[in-house]
C-alpha cells in the first residue's frame, strides 16, 4: 500500500513539472521503487521494426570509457537507458556541455525485493560509483571511483562549479 501511494504522490508532482529532470538531452527517469536512472532525451524512438540501417539514423552511438581502459560502443535510441540503477536525483550537477551524476549501483547494494530494505540499505550504503557525460560528443565516462572521477574532471576541464558530493575517505 505505502508502495502505491508513493508512486501516486510521486506521478502527480512529476506531472506539474514537465522539464523535471531534463539535462540538455538527457533525463533522469523513474523506473520502480527506488530505482532511478539516466535516459536519452534525443533523437527518435527505436522500435523492434526498424531495420539496423533504421535503427543507426535514429539512434545515437554513446561511447563508454570504461576505468579498464576498454571502450564500449553503444547505438541508443531516444529513451534508451545511459546510466541504470540507482542514480542520486539530487546529486547531479550540469552545465551545457557536461553531466555528472553520483550513482549507487542499486544491484550492488540491494539484495532484496523489500522495499523499505532496499530504501534503508541504500540510504546507508557507501558504495558510489561516479560517472561524467559528455553532451558535445555523446561520450559516457565510468563507472568511475573517487580518484578516477576526480582525474577524469580534470583531463576533460570540467569546470570546477560542477560538483558532486564526494565521501570523505
């Protein structure tokens, strides 16, 4: 019950708003209980239709930086996920050519279909994940730990003004 009174509450203010959560191309989507995550905002839709050649006019390639070094290719198409699980909505911070966003990896964390577990365990958990988009060059950096997050801001020159919580070591 508290579950759907929440999703209710949660419907009707996200309704009053229609540029809640947007990021210059980018959105922050409400998917179930907690779980929140980044979302293409561009382009046009992909459906199961469209033939690959289709599907690549439509979608957008992401590339993702892994820490590893490895590159993943991704074809996105508008409201295909960029960032899953977790994301802190209250924790991002954007200019016009950058996102970053503070994540804790709902996976990672919650190992219970409770919601009220999932909620307190999320709440307390210290595992974070750090990621940086961005916008320019559709280009998705992370998951990130403190130090590579703080090195990759750095070699992208993301503006000192934005700024994500960071835990104390």
């Amino acid at each position: 019950m508290k579950r759907i009174l929440f999703l209710l509450f949660l419907m009707a203010l996200l309704s009053c708003n229609p540029n809640w959560g947007k990021y210059g191309g980018y959105r922050i989507e409400y998917l179930s209980g907690l779980n929140y995550y980044i979302a293409l905002d561009k382009g046009e839709v992909i459906t199961g239709a469209d033939s690959e050649v289709d599907a690549a006019k439509k979608g957008i390639v992401l590339k993702y930086f892994r820490p590893s070094g490895k590159i993943d290719t991704m074809l996105v198409g508008k409201d295909g996920d960029v960032i899953r699980s977790f994301v802190d909505k209250n924790n991002i911070s954007f200019d016009n050519k950058f996102i970053l966003v503070d994540q804790k990896p709902f996976e990672l964390i919650c190992h219970t279909t409770d919601y009220d577990e999932c909620k307190k365990a999320l709440k307390e958990s210290q595992i974070h994940q750090y990621w940086i988009i961005d916008k320019t060059k559709d280009y998705v950096y992370g998951p990130l730990t403190k130090d590579q997050f703080l090195n990759k801001k750095k070699d992208l020159q993301v503006p000192l003004t934005l700024k994500v919580k960071l835990l104390e070591d």
